[in-house]
C-alpha cells in the first residue's frame, strides 16, 4: 500500500469555469441518471459467459505483488494514493508483512520485499520476492500447510501529470501437495501479472483506471492446492461533480481458471458519493457478482449476487501521522445456479483503518487492519452455511533515498 495521506476528496475552486461546468451537468444530468439505470439494469440481467481458458498447469497477492487481498466485493474508500507529487527517489525498498484469517479457519501469512530504483525521471524498475504459507487450524482440517513463492519485475512509467503506467511481470511457485480428494498434486510454476493505467485528463473531473491481473487465488489451503486462479480485466472510472458529488464505477471480468474445470467472473460496482468536509465522504454502493457455473475449488460461485451498502470514509492529517478510516454497513442476498429466486438478505458490513507514519523525509512505517463481514457473500464456499469474517493485518516500511 504505497499511501501518503492526501485529499482524494477534490473541491471544484471558485472560478469561472465552474459555472459553465454547473450550467453543463445541470444540462446533462437527467440522461445521465437514466443512462446509469439503465446501465445497471442491464448489467443485472446479462448473462456473463465469457471466453474461458483452458485450466492452466499446474493468488492474493496480495493483488499476490503488494499486500492486497481479493474480496468478492470491495467497497471504495481506500487509503489515499501516494502523492503524485513525490519526488522521484533515486532508490526505495519496502518490506512488508500480512496476515489474513478468517471464520472458516484459514489463515494466510505473507512477506513480502520489493525494490526499485529511478533509471530516468520518469521510469522506475524493480524486484519483488513474496513468500506465503497457507493452512487451515480447525480440528479438522488436513494440517498441511501450503507455500507460494513469487519473483518479479516491476516497472512504473510517469511521464506527466496525465499518464501513469505501473507493471508487474513474474511467477508464483507452489509446491507439490495433496488436494483434499486424497489425490497427489505436482509442483506448479504460473505466471502472474499486474498492469494498470491510471489517466487524469485536465481539469480534475475524470480519472480512470483501466488494468488486467493474474494471480493465484490464496485464501485457503484447499485453492492452492486446486490451482486456482484469477484473471482480471478491470475497468474503474471515477467522476468529480459540483457541490462535493462524486461517481465511481468498477467492473472486473475474466476467467478463473482450477484443475479440472474453468469458470467466468463478472464483477461490478457503482457508487455515489458526496464530500462532507474537507476530509470526509459519505457514499453509497450497488454491487453484482455472478459466476457462469458453480465450482467445486472451494470458492463462494453463485449466480448472482446483489449488494447495497452506505458508508463512511475519512483522512486525518497531523503532521507525521496520517490516518485513513473507512466504515460500511448493507445487506444483500444470493441466487444460486439452478434457482429461480434469492435466498434470504444478510447483512454486510467492512471497516478498515490505514496508518502512515512518517519517521523523517523518505522513511515511512505503514500499519493497516481490515475487517469484513457478510452473511449472503463469503469470499470462500462454507460448510456449514453461515456468517463469514476476515480480518487482514498488514505492516509495512518503506525506505527511500534521493
């Protein structure tokens, strides 16, 4: 989580360009409405069914690259980015520990190391290693503890104040272990991959992001040990509108790939906010998951999932300290593959808290805790059904030098 404390939060200044932006969105705002029901209308009701891979030979990543965790549905409000504004250090490296448990049992435990260096003004490369151990400590679990290593390269490509090009090209490597039908599981070495480009066109009221990432799906023992994995292709727009309003949208798609069987994802999120503050956003989300077919490698694959949640989110500033907050409680409910109607609506809720102490000039420490709950959408097929938790624990230092 490279995040220095800033106010993604952006107030439209007081010139005369406001008022033709308030006279234009005051013109337009009536088919955007439609055009975003009808959006979401649509997508509620097409039927994913993408192009899938075959399954691959034998993360998260966390992304598995930085720490990171892939959750079925994950609500805005993250820590603020890291200031575009940074001069560019000649060298930073950044080690980090995450650990992630959850209600079923599972517990994932990550070190991470990168590296990178400046070769020009405006191009960064670098190494990552990851190492992770994953394992089960129910009573009833195997015992066995499966581990990941990852290498790569990274580079990140600023030109100007317009583009920005961050990518991440490397191999997970899993040992060889026994699936939980009994049966022996060789080595596997995947290739995974992060890509993101992030544009701000002038005049701060559009930002986009478009990316696609590869990685091992590692939340449990079971996954690794049925090679799932990822592929995502994401889109994720956000627009500034006067008087503090804001919209986000996010789609993910690709195939998810296990021994035996291949399947399709689709994701998607839509969210209204509107600034409270100078610092402060309440906001609302309406978010969709669906799978083209169950699965049997041990992650929650229902045909559609519906979600709502309201929320809150905050950056405090003092000096060293910067701490980000972020709280959202909703409901929502499951169809599974073969029904005709909804099961019950659940309560959902996420909470997290992002810490950035800066120690002196190019000498960060990072803590974060995330919590999530839901009762209609686990990240993980339960057995028995019931409320699913996970809590993630991430520390970081980041050393760089000019």
């Amino acid at each position: 989580m490279h995040s220095v404390c800033s106010t993604e939060l952006l107030a439209l200044s007081e010139t005369p360009g406001l008022t033709y932006a308030a006279n234009f969105w005051d013109a337009i705002a009536p088919r955007m409405v439609w055009c975003a029901l009808l959006s979401l209308a649509l997508a509620a009701s097409l039927p994913v069914h993408a192009q899938q891979l075959d399954p691959l030979p034998p993360q998260t990543s966390s992304y598995r690259a930085l720490p990171q965790v892939q959750l079925p549905t994950a609500n805005p409000s993250p820590p603020a980015e890291e200031s575009d504004d940074e001069p560019n250090p000649a060298a930073a490296v950044e080690p980090a520990s995450v650990t992630t448990t959850d209600s079923l049992g599972n517990i994932r435990q990550q070190i991470n190391l990168q590296g990178d260096f400046a070769v020009a003004d405006t191009v960064r490369l670098g190494l990552q290693f990851d190492q992770g151990f994953i394992y089960n400590n129910l009573p009833k679990s195997s015992g066995t503890t499966e581990e990941i290593q990852d290498v790569g390269v990274t580079s990140q490509w600023h030109p100007n104040e317009v583009v920005k090009f961050d990518a991440m090209f490397g191999v997970s490597q899993m040992g060889a272990t026994t699936n939980p039908d009994g049966q022996s599981v060789p080595q596997a070495v995947i290739p995974v991959t992060k890509l993101q480009l992030h544009l701000t066109p002038p005049g701060g009221i559009l930002k986009l992001d478009l990316g696609f990432k590869r990685f091992i799906f590692d939340l449990s023992p079971q996954l690794v040990a049925n090679r799932a994995v990822r592929n995502d292709f994401v889109v994720h727009p956000e627009i500034s509108l006067p008087s503090g309003w804001r919209l986000r949208a996010l789609a993910e798609m690709g195939p998810v790939t296990s021994t035996g069987e291949s399947n399709a994802r689709y994701n998607s999120e839509f969210t209204v906010g509107h600034k409270l503050g100078k610092e402060s956003e309440l906001y609302s989300t309406y978010s969709m998951l669906h799978y083209a077919q169950p699965s049997n490698a041990g992650y929650f694959s229902p045909d559609l999932v519906q979600n709502i949640e309201g929320g809150w989110s905050t950056d405090v500033d003092r000096k060293a300290l910067c701490l980000s907050l972020d709280f959202g409680l909703g409901a929502g409910h499951a169809r599974q593959h073969g029904g005709d109607t909804f099961g019950p609506w659940g309560m959902s809720a996420h909470t997290g808290s992002f810490l950035t102490w800066t120690v002196r000039p190019g000498r960060e420490v990072r803590a974060s805790y995330e919590y999530y709950y839901d009762q209609s959408n686990p990240a993980l097929e339960s057995a028995p059904a019931g409320p699913w938790h996970m809590s993630v624990i991430t520390l970081a230092f980041r050393w760089s030098a000019r």
